[in-house]
C-alpha cells in the first residue's frame, strides 16, 4: 500500500491543485490538518466550501483520511471545546475524517482532532484506546500538532507542539504518526522532518509556500518513507 501524506495546506489552491494530479500514484492520501487559512482575506465559510469541493474530487479516485488543525476549528470562547463541523460533514463524501479508525488492508489508521480543551483531550484518548484493542497490522495515527518536544515541534526558538501526544504514544504504542503544525521544523538545525518518539516513528513534512507542498511518500510493503521539499528528498527505512 502506498501512502501521500502532507498538512498545512492554508488554502493554497495550487497544492490542492498538485493533489489532484498525484491520486493515481497512491492508495491512500493522508492529510494531517491545516486546510484553511485564519488569516486568509477569503472568509473561513468560504474557504471551507471551496476546500470540500477539492476533497470531494480526490476522494472519486483514491482514499482520503483527514484531520482537523488549528485553523480548521471554530474559533470558541476561551475555555470552550474545539470543534471543526465543516468536517464532519465531509463523512457524506466518503472521507475519513476526527474520530475515525479504518481498516485499509492489514493497516489501521486513527484520526485525532486538534484537541487543545481537557475534554477533548480524554475523549481522543478514549478513541485511541479502544482502536487499540481491534488494531489490525501497522497502526497509523494522524495527529496535526506534533509530540512534544521533539525536532518536530522545534519551530528555531521553542517547541510548540502536542506534549499529551507523547504520552499516548508511549502507552498505546502506534507504529507511524503523521503530523504538521510546526512550519519549520525540517528546516531548523535542530529539527527534523522525521523522529523516533518511543516505539512510534513520527513524521512532520512542514510548509513552504510553493505550489507543491512538502509531501511524504510511504510505501507500507517496502517499510519506507519519503520526503520531498524544496531542500531535496530524504528516505527513511522503518
């Protein structure tokens, strides 16, 4: 089985443009959050229904497995839950999406919201659990922020990730995790784009601004992972 797998897209419509162009390459995209743009001058409603539009299409031709980021959630009262309706929706196109677990083949893939509220937090962590006790092959999570701290969460001067993701990886111990979030962390000299977190190999591709998106091809039967920006390609054996 062979995998794409990005985040941060923050409606860049030529990256969903290259998108369309790669669904015959890959069994499956997996896309770790990030899809709007708060600060886009497009209003998040709009943006919104442009990006199902995309989704729908590549979901005709290949498997599509999404979670929420930062700027895909309503923006709530401060205390409140997160929450990205918008997506939920996207189930009615056939598209994995927050809460999800599916079986692909001898692989299981789990897909996080962006949790930042407590209750959130324990409820993902319910989920998590409970995919683990029917996980099938390789366990897939996908998870926009990343573990913290780690090089995937250093953006050059802090970390600025996921710290409850390290310890649910710790206790339930996935095979691969997919994030994003922190733009620069390939590209800092103490970052990476791929890291042992545990027993997990977890993976942060980052964001560049170019019509093509820093991408990761994985092919699950060879047990490799590709990335691919503009500071070249780097192969990974796990």
């Amino acid at each position: 089985m062979k995998l794409l797998v990005t985040a941060d897209l923050h409606y860049n419509l030529k990256q969903f443009d290259w998108l369309l162009r790669q669904v015959a390459e890959v069994d499956a995209m997996v896309l770790a959050g990030d899809f709007l743009d708060i600060g886009s001058y497009v209003s998040v409603d709009v943006q919104s229904q442009v990006v199902e539009k995309y989704l729908s299409r590549l979901v005709r031709e290949t498997r599509v497995l999404a979670s929420s980021g930062n700027h895909d959630v309503d923006q709530p009262e401060e205390g409140a839950p997160y929450a990205a309706a918008w997506m939920q929706d996207l189930r009615d196109s056939g598209i994995e999406v927050d809460g999800d677990t599916v079986t692909l083949q001898d692989v299981t893939v789990s897909i996080c919201p962006w949790t930042l509220h407590p209750d959130q937090q324990e409820a993902a962590l319910a989920k998590l659990r409970q995919a683990n006790a029917n996980r099938q092959g390789t366990w897939i999570w996908v998870h926009h922020g990343p573990p913290e701290p780690t090089p995937l969460s250093w953006t050059g001067k802090v970390h600025f990730g996921s710290p409850e993701l390290q310890g649910w990886i710790e206790e339930l111990k996935p095979d691969l995790v997919f994030c994003g979030h922190v733009h620069q962390a390939p590209f800092q000299a103490e970052g990476a784009w791929q890291a042992r977190v545990g027993p997990a190999l977890a993976f942060n591709a980052g964001y560049e601004m170019s019509s093509t998106p820093p991408h990761l091809w994985v092919d699950l039967e060879n047990r490799t992972v590709r990335w691919c920006s503009s500071e070249g390609a780097e192969t990974v054996v796990y």
